[in-house]
C-alpha cells in the first residue's frame, strides 16, 4: 500500500518512524530515504544503526533549499536519492520503505511529478511505500491508499522556542 503524511504541521516524519519502528520490532526489514536532510545529528540518524532491519539514507545539503533557485548540488543529491530509492524498491529486499520529505522535493522541482507516479505504479513487490512531507500532490494523495493531513494547531516556535534537540531534530 501506499501511505502518504502531509500538512502543514509537526509529525510526519515522526509519524513514519514509529511505522518503521513497529515493523522492525516484528522482523521487518525497513528503508528511509530521507530528502532535502542533510543535516547529521537528527535523532534518527544517530539511533539508526542500532535498530534491528532498519537501514537510513540521506540526501541533501545541510542548508535549506531556495524553492524558487535550487543549487546544482541540491538537484543532484535530490536525483541521486531517487535513483537510490528506485532501485530499492525494484530490488524488494524491504518490506517498508519511507520516502521522507518527497512530497517537498516534488513541489520544490528536485524530482518530477512523473517519475514519483510511474515509481509508485511500478512498484513489483509487496512493499509499503511511505511519503512524508508538506505539499503533497493531489495526483499523489489520489493514489494512495492511506492519506493523513497533519495540521498545525499550535507550535513553540510560535512563542520564538528554537527546535529542540531530540523533538524537533
């Protein structure tokens, strides 16, 4: 099945880790793909290797993306984490695998509309694709099989609180 988090608030790579966490503790074998994250001290990052069948990957820069002026080395890494992720799933060693942030990475230009549609269509195994991330195409909210909108209520930063270690990263 196809699995998409989106909107607006705080929780959709939250929400898709404790998807891989759950299947890892069933002996799942369990992929993220993150985009766009390129910064090193995420928590998943750090804790990755320990978990049992849980395998993360990350591709991009540690600096935000202009939308409207992507650098050559965002496209890049955006390209080179694609392909990664296709050829994961055309490989079906994963029983989940968790496109983090690709929802941003479509809307912001680093990966086509088509190729995400065609990757999903073609997907050859029984694996459950997750989508992360604000921006969620409708084409892309029309064919999967589970949509969950995050909507922000309220936030710290809202009152200036800076992201917290362990919370927000």
């Amino acid at each position: 099945m196809i699995q998409v988090y989106t909107g607006n608030g705080k929780g959709k790579t939250t929400a898709s880790l404790g998807l891989a966490l759950r299947a890892c503790g069933h002996g799942m074998k369990v992929l993220m793909v993150q985009f766009m994250k390129g910064k090193i001290d995420y928590g998943e990052k750090l804790i990755a290797p320990e978990i049992p069948g849980f395998e993360l990957r990350s591709f991009g820069l540690p600096t935000f993306v202009d939308k409207n002026n992507p650098s050559e080395e965002d496209l890049k890494l955006a390209k080179e984490g694609f392909a990664f992720a296709s050829d994961a799933i055309a490989g079906g060693k994963f029983d989940m695998i968790i496109l983090d942030e690709i929802n941003v990475a479509v809307d912001f230009g680093l990966i086509p509309l088509d190729k995400l549609i065609k990757l999903l269509k073609d997907n050859p195994h029984d694996t459950e694709i997750v989508l992360t991330g604000r921006y969620a195409n409708p084409k892309i909210i029309e064919m999967a099989d589970l949509v969950s909108e995050i909507k922000e209520i309220k936030h710290p930063y809202q009152q200036n609180v800076d992201a917290r270690l362990g919370i927000e990263f």
